[in-house]
C-alpha cells in the first residue's frame, strides 16, 4: 500500500515538473517599449515618404525630360521652295516686260532719246514720228505686263490660300515650342511673300501709268516743234486790207 503513494508522488513531481517547463518560455517574452515602438513607426513613416518624394522627384525629371525633347523636335514642313517658286513666276514676268528696261542705264539712255524735253533742229519729222510710235508701243507694253502681274497675283492667291491653310494646320498640331517657332516662322514667309508679290504688282502699274505721263508729255513737246516748223524761222504771216478796182 505504501508503494502506490510513492508512485503518485513521483507522478505528481514529474507532472508539475513538465509544467514548469512548458510555462517557462512564456515567461521569457521581452517586454516592448511603446515610446521606442512609435519612433521606430515614425521612422519608417519618413523613410517611406521620403522614397515616395524621390519617385515622384525622377517621374518629374522624365517628364522634364519628354518635354524638352518635344520642345526641341524640329518640324517636318518646309513651306519656303512653295513660295520661292510663285516668286519666281511673277519676277519672270517683269523680265520678260517689253519696252523701256527696268535696268537704270539702259532706262535713262532710252528715255532721252524717246522723251526729249525739246527737239533739235536735226531731228526729222519722220523720225518724231517713228519715236511717237515707240512710245506709244512702250506704253501699251508696260500696260501689258501690268495685266500680265495681276492675272499671276490672281492665280497665286490660290496657292498662299492652300499654303496658310497647311502651316495653321502645322502650328495647331505643333508638339513643341521649336516647331511652334518654325511654323510661325514660315507664316511670317509667307506674310513677306505675299508683300513682296504686292510691291511687284505695284511697280508694274506704276511703271504703265508713268509710261502713259510721259508718252503725254513728249507728244505735247512734238506738237510744239511740229507747229514752230510749220510756222518757220522768217517773219510770220500779217494780215492787212487788200483793195480792190481802186476802192
């Protein structure tokens, strides 16, 4: 009867020892420090805000970057050899104008010739004849070519119409501030173009109407010199009674 005592004590010790050794780790947990867990926390706050910065701060520079390469992009629109080319058109036109030249020499050779201010004795009327035929001819030239110049303009109108359509196109869709600029550039090309064809057209029609005044001009000096021909150098007609039968 004393053994199975025995046996429940040793059971008993072996029990509770084995307690012991499962309750022991438990109370083995470190012990947190709130005040140090809410720095570490704020810590980690500001570090992950600060990476979150650095993202956005190289997604800013890409942009950046981007834009500089738009801004930079030339444009693929050349609209000067368009406006080049109508240039020359009406240009041809004022050199192949016939009659006195637009050159200035050769201009003010010509003009003393067929426009004199007076005329010298040497000069036969049929000669003054056949340099009233060339002005004449001179005039109806210049009036020619004036016509000429604004049928061109008047053709060419519908090319700088199509032009400034293609460059507000071009600068509507322009993706930079470099192709802006050339687009702009090329609109104040054609701006000077279409002065330059204006300045044309008006040389021309000054040219005709000064060719007319002069052509004016010199057949009013030919008249004087055709009636103080006429009239001659000796004493000039007088008129007086005449008698007839003796009366």
């Amino acid at each position: 009867m004393k053994t199975r005592p025995r046996l429940l004590s040793v059971s008993l010790a072996a029990v509770l020892a084995g307690s012991l050794l499962l309750v022991q780790p438990a109370t083995a947990f470190t012990v947190i420090d709130p005040t140090n867990l809410i720095q570490n926390t704020l810590t980690a706050i500001r570090t992950l805000e600060q990476i979150n910065n650095q993202i956005n701060q190289l997604q800013n520079e890409a942009q950046m970057l981007m834009n500089q390469a738009r801004n930079l992009a030339n444009l693929d629109f050349n609209i000067v050899n368009r406006l080049r080319s109508t240039l020359a058109t009406t240009e041809r036109l004022i050199a192949e104008a016939q009659g006195l030249a637009y050159d200035v020499t050769a201009m003010d050779r010509e003009f003393a010739r067929l426009y004199p201010d007076h005329y010298a004795a040497t000069v036969s009327g049929d000669q003054m004849a056949l340099d009233a035929r060339e002005r004449w001819k001179n005039t109806l030239d210049g009036l020619h070519t004036a016509m000429r110049m604004q049928a061109q303009v008047s053709q060419n109108l519908a090319q700088d119409e199509s032009a400034l359509a293609d460059l507000v196109g071009q600068s509507q869709s322009a993706t930079g501030a470099l192709q802006a600029a050339q687009a702009t550039n090329q609109l104040l090309a054609l701006q000077a173009k279409q002065s330059i064809q204006a300045q044309q057209l008006q040389i021309t029609q000054d040219r005709a109407a000064s060719l007319e005044l002069a052509r004016q001009a010199a057949a009013t000096e030919r008249s004087r010199e055709v009636r103080r021909r006429f009239h001659g150098d000796g004493t000039p007609y007088t008129p007086h009674p005449v008698r007839f039968y003796g009366n």
